[in-house]
C-alpha cells in the first residue's frame, strides 16, 4: 500500500473515533423527563355538600367536602382550590387538600329575606402548572327552603313637596312571587321626622323644610318583614295667596266698610281656617268677611293674615281712602 493510501485510512478512522466519542458523549449527558407535580389536565375535582337542603335561616349550615384526584385516581395531597357561593356565606375562601385528597368548608344558609330557593358552591383548582379541569364536578348545589320573600317598593307625591304639604306614600309596586303583593302583605312606614304610619298607602305632612329618609317595611304572610329606604327633600312651604275686597271701594266718612277675604287662595285647594285683620284704625277682626267704620277722612292701611290647614301663612295689606 502506498504512503498516500495510508494516510488516507489513518485519517478515516480517526475521524471515525472522534464521531463515536462524541456519539458517546451526547449519550452519556441526555436526561430523561423532568419530575414535576401534577399538570392539572385530567384532574378530577368533586364536590359534595351535606346535608344538601338547609332552611334559610342565616345560621344552618353544610359541610362542603371537595376531593381532588389525579388521571391514575390517585388522592392528590396539596392541592389548593378557591371556593366561592351564590349565596349565603362560607367559612373559607381558600382550601388546600390533605392526604386523602379532600378538603372541607363549612357553608352558612343565608338570611330568610333572601329571595333565592338554592345556592351554587364552586370549587377551582388553582397554581401555576395547572391547566384545566377536564373531568368530574366542581360545583355543588344546596337548596334552601323558606317562605317566599317580598320585594318593597314605593313611590310619593309630589316628587319636590314643600314645608306643610302633604305627602302621599303609595307601595303598591311592592311584589311577592311576582307579583303586586298588594292588600296580601302588610305595610308599616317611618317618615323620618319622628312620625310612623301604616296601610299600602299613606298620607303624611311635613312641618319643617328639610330632607328626611322614608323606610317602609313590608311583612309578607310567611313573616318575612323586608325594608325599602328612600330620600325625601322637603323645601320652602308653597304659597298662599290672601285677597281683600272691599265694599263700598269708594268709602266715605261713617260708612261701614265690608271686607271679605273669600277670594283668598292655595295651591293645593287645602282650606283657609284663619282670618286676621287689622284695619288700621285700632279695631281687628278673625272672621272670613269682617267690617269697619273710620272715624276720620284720610287714608288707612288694611293689612289680612291668613292661615291654612297646614300651618302656612300669608299676610297682604290694601290702602283705603276715606272721603
């Protein structure tokens, strides 16, 4: 063999000898898998509540069981989950499984004017390697019975009333099961100003300007009493508008003067109840239509207050010349 054929075969199996040294090499450094918990895909979350029907009486309670298992049906240890519930409450809103799998909370029916008949706990598997729960159940329903449950409504006029007006409460939008509850429930109302009143609708006078918070409470025939709140702001009184005639309008000296106060108004059509006069010349009068005599000719000022049945007032004066 030639020294150029030698070369050529010492250089092919060093080559050779470098490519499975470093075949080796790759080998000897490959790892397998990487070790890590559970990814969460193919978990499967159950949840169980009992006992599963409580009273809606804001205290009863349900112990909520949530197990955790793995694709093997395997407990899974360690797994935190949220928890949440439609309605009522519960003892803990974060939970972690022990080594069977399962962790437990503790849920408390809500109040008997809660108007729901059942309430949705739900359990989610939380961290940052899990995906999504693809099997089994992470809600559990608890039904809640109770009697049905009013929903209080009312409205008033006017909208804008003033000092002295009278108010009037309706709460006939009030419902139960739907429904206008109607004469079926019962209605107790506080106008805010120290004063109550009762009945579906009802009728209330304010005295002073100012805003006052209206309750009412409606009781429904299960006994449930809910409330409804709203403002009432009360301004300056409206006005009342005190007219004077007189007769004869052209007085002279020892006539008797009529005046009548009859053209007096309000806005509201509530009567007039009073009638103060002055007439100017030392004499006074409290009836409706009233009369004087002057004892000189000049001239006089005739001033009347008028007071209606709400208390509002209004005073108006008239020249008279006596010839």
């Amino acid at each position: 063999m030639s020294s150029n054929a030698h070369t050529i075969v010492r250089r092919s199996a060093a080559a050779l000898t470098l490519a499975l040294m470093a075949a080796g090499c790759t080998l000897d450094k490959a790892s397998g898998p990487a070790v890590s918990a559970p990814s969460g895909f193919g978990l499967s979350v159950s949840a169980v509540a009992s006992p599963d029907t409580l009273p809606r009486d804001g205290q009863s309670t349900s112990t909520v069981r949530v197990t955790v298992r793995d694709p093997q049906d395997k407990p899974v240890a360690g797994q935190r989950l949220t928890v949440s519930a439609t309605a009522g409450s519960l003892s803990a809103s974060d939970v972690t499984t022990d080594a069977s799998g399962t962790a437990t909370v503790r849920f408390t029916a809500p109040a008997v004017t809660t108007a729901v008949a059942s309430a949705t706990v739900s359990a989610t598997p939380v961290g940052a390697d899990l995906g999504t729960v693809i099997s089994g159940s992470k809600t559990v329903t608890i039904a809640l019975a109770g009697p049905s449950v009013p929903t209080a409504s009312f409205n008033f006029s006017p909208a804008t009333p003033g000092q002295f007006d009278i108010v009037t409460f309706d709460a006939t939008t009030t419902t139960l099961d739907g429904g206008n509850c109607l004469d079926v429930c019962t209605y107790g109302w506080d106008f805010g100003d120290g004063l109550s009143g009762s009945g579906r609708i009802a009728s209330h006078p304010y005295t002073a300007s100012g805003t006052y918070s209206v309750r009412l409470s409606v009781t429904a025939p299960g006994n449930v009493t809910v409330t409804s709140l709203r403002t009432v702001v009360v301004g300056a009184p409206a006005t009342i508008t005190p007219v004077i005639t007189q007769s004869p309008t052209d007085a002279k000296l020892g006539d008797t003067i009529f005046f009548d106060a009859s053209s007096s108004t309000t806005p509201d059509g509530t009567a007039i109840v009073s009638w103060n006069w002055d007439f100017g010349n030392g004499q006074v009068a409290t009836t409706k239509v009233a009369t004087t005599t002057y004892p000189l000719a000049r001239t006089y000022t005739v001033r009347l207050t008028i007071t209606d049945a709400l208390g509002r007032t209004a005073t108006t004066t008239k020249t008279v010349t006596v010839s």
